[in-house]
C-alpha cells in the first residue's frame, strides 16, 4: 500500500495515483499537509526541525515521508515539499526548490531538485519526479 505526503503539490501525486482504475487496491491514502502545522499535526514532523531547517529542506521532507507511512497503513510514501512560485523564493532557496523524499519499508531517502517554469509547471514536474521516483526505488 502506498500514501502520499504533500505540500507545494497540494494533492496532485495522489490525484494521479487514483486516476488509475483499480488503486483502490494500491493506494491507501494521502495527506496534504500545507501548513506547518499540518506538517506536525498530521505527519508527526517536529516543529524544531522545522524551524530549525525550514519547511523546504531535507530533513523536513525525510520525516514527512516516514510519517506518512507511520500515520497509515502503507509500506510505501513519497512526500514533497517546496516553493513553487511565483514568490516565496529566497537566495539560498529560490522559488523551483523542491525536496522529494521515498520511504519504502521504513528505510526513507531524499533528493533536492530545482526546478523551472511557472507554478503549474513546477507542480507538474514535482508530480512526475516523485512518482518516477517511487517505481524506480520498489523492490523488484
């Protein structure tokens, strides 16, 4: 079973996911946690990391990804969080910087990507990266 945890994608990797006809039998649920608050409330992600690291950064998108799996009933998450623009960017962390994250069988991994384009466009990349991600990191 797989659940998603999402913030800039505010739900598109599961709206995706169930697009295909029989996930029912795959996809077990998703979280859009927006806010940090929800980050926290719903997923368990420590407020400290959060204001230690900020909402889009590794560890953040790590604990998303195990909380995910830990919050529900899946073997398998991808979580995303980041700043699709078109403001909230900053030098160190420019509007395009997205933090993926895969947690199969308790075992989390994360990569950052910078992404281009506009807020549909980076939305849209965010969704294929993390699914693409997902089926290339499942066990065989």
């Amino acid at each position: 079973m797989m659940a998603t945890a999402e913030s800039c994608t505010g739900g598109m990797i599961a709206a995706h996911c169930t697009d295909l006809p029989g996930s029912s039998s795959w996809f077990e649920r998703g979280f859009v946690t927006y806010s940090n608050e929800a980050k926290s409330e719903l997923l368990g992600v420590p407020a400290a990391i959060i204001d230690q690291h900020g909402a889009v950064s590794e560890p953040v998108a790590l604990a998303m990804a195990l909380g995910a799996c830990y919050r529900s009933h899946a073997q398998v998450s991808v979580a995303v969080t980041g700043i699709a623009g078109p403001t909230g960017g900053s030098a160190d962390k420019p509007v395009g910087t997205v933090w993926l994250a895969w947690c199969i069988q308790g075992i989390a991994h994360a990569e950052r990507h910078l992404f281009t384009g506009d807020r549909g466009q980076i939305r849209q990349a965010t969704t294929q990266v993390a699914l693409r991600g997902l089926l290339q990191r499942l066990p065989r």
